[in-house]
C-alpha cells in the first residue's frame, strides 16, 4: 500500500505511452510536482519566477514554497492563456540577458534578479502560446516548467501538453479529467532530471537497506494504492476524454449566440481535453445564482492571484488587467464525464430560460 509497488511504475509507464514523455515520475499531487519541477530548474531564493495571474492558486503556491520572488502577467482576452506577447515585451525593456559559461542567463535590470523560470499555466486544458513561448526560453536562457495539471488529454500538433519544456505537471485531483483521489506526475524527457525527481521525491535515499540519504528530500511520491486508481482510470481515458469533447461540442452548438455568452478560443492547431466547459457573460452572477438555485451546480472562475491576500502585492505586468474583467464574467457548467444528455439539455435549457 505504500509508494514500494508495482502500479506506480505501471501507473507511470501508462502516463510516458499515452503523453509521449520519455520520463514519467509520479508523486502525491500537482502541487508537489510544480515544487519539485522548481527545484529541479534550480531555482532559488534570489531569483523570479513568472506566472500567470489567471490560475488555481496552486501554481502560486508551489513557487512560494520556494522562496523566489513571484512576477504575475495577464492573460489573453479570448484564450484566457498566458499573455505571450506582454512577457515577450516586458523581457525585451526589463532584464538584460549575458551568457554564463556559453549558457544564456537572464536579469531583471531593476532588482538584479535572475528569471529563475517561467510557469504558464494550461488554463481549462487549453493550450498556451507554446511555439513563442520555447523560443523565449531559449534565446533567454529561462527554465520553462508547464503547469500542465488541467491538460491531460492535450495536443499540439501531436505533441501532448507538458513534455516541451525542461518539466511538466499533470493532476489527477478529485475534479481533473481522471483521477486517483489525490496524485500528481511530473513529466521530462531529460534523464538526468528525471532521475533526480525519483531521488529527491522519495527523500533523498541512496540506498536501498541502510538510511542514508544525501540531500534535501521530500516524502512526495504517489501511493501504490492510488496508482493502481490512475492504471485503471487509463485504461479507461479514451473514452472519457471522447465523452467531454462531445460535451464541449453540444454546449457550443446549443448556446452559440444565447444572449451575450463567449467562449473560450483554442490555439492554433491544438487539440484541447475539454476538461470544464466554461463561458464568458457578463450577467455571471446572476446567472451563477438562477442555475444553483435550480438545483445545476455551477461556480464561478477562479479569483486572480493578485485580489489574494497573501499576493495583492506582487508585481503584475499587465495593460488592461484582462484577468479581472474573465474572472467576474466566467461561470464553469456540468462537465462531468458521467453527464447524461438528458441532463446537458436540461442545463442547456435553463441557461436558456434565464436569457428570455
């Protein structure tokens, strides 16, 4: 029943075939795989880490954990993805790039920090301006760590979500496209990186009788038990994720020009898993409050990191806080993989009624 089992590598191995990642380490969630992934880049106290300011606050807090510095940029108005043009903009007038033993290494020009790493986030299971934001990586020298823990299931071109950069992350939390109750795998196709995740996510030990472990680690790998969960989720996957393109497919066909009601844009030549149908109106709350109180469990987005306490002072890059205005107009409907047609026309249906 422990982390010492055969369905974490058959958990494991299912997750490299299906992706395409040359390595698959399974640890105890999502968050732990970003914490891990950060230190796998290297990155440390003194250096910045830039995220978007559109996402669950588990990003966020995995680089807290850290202790590097946090730069919020916003998003995108009709991807809801992590604004690639303003990052691209903001590295070009605000850090200075030098090259360290023949290996770019980037500086915001201001505090003197290192760009530890860069950490989009596939909002909804969408898929982020991934071309431009490689090029970045390279000519600058940033580490780029995928928050990929929405996107199981996401493809670019044939290339699944998370195996383009040094690291990526998958989820497999109660609400995620399948899950294991709790668990989480980090992604890479760098061997030495992938060797180092298994070490340091199972504290540290060197040796297989004697407890002797020569650095830091962290008691972060994933279960027997809830591995054996994901092996079988797997098998199943083709068939859920056929389910929830096909829920996608009918919300958008049936509230196509329903009152003032968007939806979100997909990237060019990407195939997203459709995990949470969510829309745009900016009659959200209300029409938050008609489904609940019509017994359809609806929610709203998440709030934008910087209306967080703990986060309101970050430096946020941004020109027309585009989060803000996606957050108060976004509302997430049914989109369980169980979901009976029946069931979507009667959402469907009430979302009609509302707009009447």
């Amino acid at each position: 029943i422990s982390s010492a089992g055969e369905y974490v590598n058959k958990f494991e191995e299912a997750i490299q075939n299906y992706t395409g990642t040359k390595y698959a380490i399974a640890c105890m969630n999502g968050t732990a795989g970003l914490q891990v992934s950060l230190n796998l880049a290297g990155v440390s106290r003194n250096d910045i880490v830039i995220a978007p300011n559109l996402t669950f606050v588990a990003t966020l807090n995995a680089i807290s954990y850290s202790g590097a510095e946090i730069a919020l940029i916003d998003v995108c108005e009709n991807s809801w993805q992590i604004d690639v043009d303003l990052l691209q903009k903001w590295l070009e007038n605000n850090t200075i790039t030098k090259f360290v033993k023949e290996k770019p290494v980037t500086t915001e020009i201001a505090s003197g920090k290192k760009i530890g790493a860069i950490m989009p986030v596939y909002v909804l299971g969408g898929f982020i301006g991934i071309d431009q934001l490689i090029k970045i990586s390279t000519t600058y020298g940033i580490p780029l760590i995928e928050d990929s823990t929405e996107a199981l299931g996401s493809f670019k071109n044939g290339k699944h979500a998370g195996t383009f950069g040094l690291t990526g992350v998958l989820s497999f939390n109660g609400n995620k496209i399948i899950s294991t109750g709790g668990g989480g795998m980090i992604l890479t196709n760098n061997k030495e990186i992938a060797n180092k995740a298994r070490h340091i996510t199972t504290t540290a030990k060197t040796d297989p009788l004697d407890y002797f472990h020569d650095e830091v680690g962290y008691n972060y790998r994933l279960v027997n038990v809830l591995a054996a969960i994901g092996v079988a989720q797997m098998e199943n996957f083709e068939s859920i994720l056929k389910k929830k393109k096909e829920i996608d497919a009918l919300y958008r066909t049936e509230l196509n020009g329903v009152g003032d009601i968007k939806f979100q844009d997909n990237d060019t030549n990407s195939d997203p898993n459709c995990w949470l149908f969510t829309f745009r109106t900016k009659k959200m709350r209300a029409l938050l409050n008609h489904l609940n109180n019509n017994k359809i469990q609806s929610r709203p987005f998440w709030t934008p990191m910087n209306n967080l306490p703990m986060y309101k002072d970050l430096k946020y890059i941004s020109q027309n806080d585009v989060s803000n205005k996606i957050f108060k107009e976004c509302i997430s409907i049914p989109s369980s993989s169980n979901l009976t047609i029946e069931d979507q026309y009667k959402v469907i249906s009430e979302i009609k009624n509302f707009y009447k």
